[in-house]
C-alpha cells in the first residue's frame, strides 16, 4: 500500500535579513529604510524618525541664512558623534571654519535632563494649566541621537577622529565655458562622485563584491549656501537647467551609496517661484525657514516666543505609497540658550479686554453716536411733556 501524500503548502521558511547595521542608524518602522540622525530631534521626528540614507535634504535658508548654517552644523556634528564620514561644500564660507563652529555634545545624560528643565518655560495662568500637555512636537523617550551645547564649540580631538573632506569653490581653478551646464557644478559632482567611490560608500554590486557588507560606514555630505550668486557663473537661462540636473544627478548617485545630503539654498533671492518648486521636487524632503529678524512680526505679541516659521513643503516618501504625515504642519522654531527646537505654533492667550476687541470703523462709530444722541433728545422732550 502506497504511504499518503503529504499536503504541500506555499509556506517557506525565511532566510537570513540581507539588511546590515551601520553604526549611528537605526531602520525605520514605516518603510524598513536605512535612517540617520539630524542631530536635532524634532526634525527628526518630522521626517519619521530620522533622515533615510541615500535622501536629500533641502533646507530653505533664511533672510540672513543664520538659522539654516545652525541645522547644517547640528547635522554635521551628529556625525561626528556617530563616526560618519564627513565632506563639507562651500562657496562662501570656509569648511573648515564650518567644522570649527560644530556645537559641543552633551555626553552626560544628567546634564542633558538639567537643561532641558532650565529651559522649559511654565505657563504663568494659573497654576492647575501647568499639567496640561505641552505644544511642542513630540519626542520619544529613547532618543535618536546626541544633546548639544550651542554655547560650546566642539573640540580639534573629537573632530579629528572623523575623516572630513572640504571642497571650497573659491580655491577651484575652474574654468568657464560656454555649455549649458554649470562647470562648477560639475567639479561638485565629480567631488562627491569620487569621495564615495574612494572611501567605499557605494552600494553597487562591484562594490558589494570588493568590500562586502560588513563595516560599511556612512557618508554625511552638507552644502551650504548651493545655487546663491557665487555658484551661477551663466545667465539664469543657463543656472537653472545645470542646476536641476546636478540635483537629478546627486539624487542618483546617492541612491546607490551609504550617503545622505542636507544642502541650503536662498530660494529667498529667486523671483521666480516655479524655479522654487522644480528644485523642491528634485529633492526627497524640502523645509523652508522664515525667521522673523527685520520683519513685523518680530514686534508682533503673537510671535514673542518664537524666533521664526518652519514650513514643510515637501517630505520624504520612500518605499512607500504615502509619506508620514506629522500632527500638526503650524511650526515655528525656537532658538533657546543652548539649543534650537522646532514646536507646534500655538498664539497665546488674550487676557487683555482691549487687544482682542477690533477697531470700530469711525463712521459706523459717527452714526452710532448720532442716533445716541437723538434718542436723547427725544427722551428729554417726552420728559419735558411729562413734567409741564
């Protein structure tokens, strides 16, 4: 007699994860993507838990672009701590004055819960408001990524135990020519191009095979100040195309390579906003900064706790259908003694009787008085009648 058949199922057992750990990452719990800190933990909370490798980030400066070179700095000090591979680009300032302006880690976790309480600022309504939730975005108990001190500097040991690269346009012999393509641009690529090939951040399968997966590193590249008056040598028929494609080109490359770029650009110097949007959509994430230094709302009670406006106008969506969407897109951020945080907008409350009432308009005021004014004169003639 023939043994029974065995059931056949579509079941199969589940072999080893090919993803690999890189120091200073953490996967994310939407899409499984490989992701870095911002060093700020508010942004990183915006973005879904952190910067995904391989993603570009483009921060729209400010006015005066302080706050913008403040995120930069934060991100490329969270490298530092991590261990991450370093390369600055730069047109105006120096990198390497960049570098030396990274804000000191706080190591010490008792120090870090210290001045967070000193910097906290209490509701003075009344007393039982204080246990209310907080406005701020949230951030989880287990932090992704380090504490710093924007009143210290990072020190020369520290820094130096990183592998940094700076690329400085002012000390490249560039020549000009007469395509359409921006030949500074080009030399920025072929940098980049060449730094992850050089120190083994490319993920291509030639790659894969020399080096392995084992001991990968990640490559954090910051460029500050891209597309401003020292990088557009053409006309603006010119700067526009060349720069989308070095954007197109940097998305590209980065897709394939344990890297990840924050760039700024002064979008506030274009006049153009269609040329706003197409370099928006040629990055992965776009956040724009409107501070309120030499404006009116600086002087505006409203805004009195704030220093500026954080706007999301692009977030990233990666693996996914649907990109994270956080709580609440009315942000402003706040420059504290030691730290920058970025919060839920929320106006404060009026307990004043005047500064909410509006002005009345002087004729509707004019018309309201003379119809006082006539019904008093109508009541004292009929008190007139009455007492003659």
């Amino acid at each position: 007699m023939a043994a029974p058949c065995e059931p056949k199922t579509s079941f199969q057992r589940r072999g080893k994860s090919k993803n690999f750990s890189v120091r200073g990452t953490r996967p994310s719990l939407h899409n499984g993507q490989l992701l870095v800190s911002t060093g700020v933990p508010s942004l990183d909370h915006l973005l879904g838990g952190g910067l995904a490798v391989g993603s570009v980030l483009l921060i729209e400066e400010d006015t005066f672009g302080s706050y913008a070179n403040l995120l930069l700095r934060y991100f490329l000090a969270e490298g530092v701590m991590c261990g991450h591979g370093l390369m600055v680009a730069s047109a105006e300032e120096q990198p390497k004055k960049i570098l030396k302006a990274l804000p000191h880690p706080v190591d010490d976790d008792k120090d870090r819960k210290t001045s967070q309480e000193t910097d906290e600022d209490k509701m003075k309504i009344a007393w039982r408001y204080q246990h209310l939730p907080q406005h701020q975005v949230s951030e989880s108990a287990h932090q992704f990524g380090h504490g710093y001190d924007l009143n210290r500097v990072m020190g020369e040991p520290r820094l130096s135990s990183v592998n940094t690269t700076c690329f400085h346009l002012q000390s490249q012999n560039i020549p000009l020519q007469d395509n359409s393509t921006n030949p500074a641009y080009l030399r920025l690529f072929s940098a980049v191009e060449k730094e992850i090939t050089d120190g083994g951040y490319s993920l291509t399968a030639d790659a894969a095979k020399s080096q392995g997966l084992t001991n990968r590193n990640v490559l954090r590249l910051g460029i500050y100040s891209l597309a401003s008056p020292l990088w557009e040598e053409n006309s603006d028929e010119h700067s526009s195309v060349s720069l989308c494609r070095f954007l197109h080109a940097l998305r590209g490359l980065l897709r394939v390579s344990l890297a990840v770029c924050v760039l700024t650009i002064p979008t506030h110097l274009y006049q153009d906003e269609s040329r706003v949007r197409r370099i928006e959509r040629l990055c992965d994430a776009a956040f724009k900064l409107e501070s309120f230094a030499g404006s009116e709302k600086e002087t505006n009670p409203a805004y009195k706790e704030y220093h500026g406006l954080f706007h999301i106008h692009r977030l990233p969506r990666l693996n996914t259908l649907a990109s994270y969407l956080p709580d609440s897109m009315d942000l402003a951020f706040k420059l504290r003694r030691k730290k920058l945080t970025i919060e839920k907008l929320h106006l404060p409350p009026d307990l004043s009787e005047t500064v909410s009432r509006s002005q009345e308009d002087p004729a509707k005021k004019a018309a309201r008085s003379a119809s006082a004014s006539a019904f008093n004169c109508a009541s004292s003639l009929a008190e007139r009648k009455l007492d003659f």
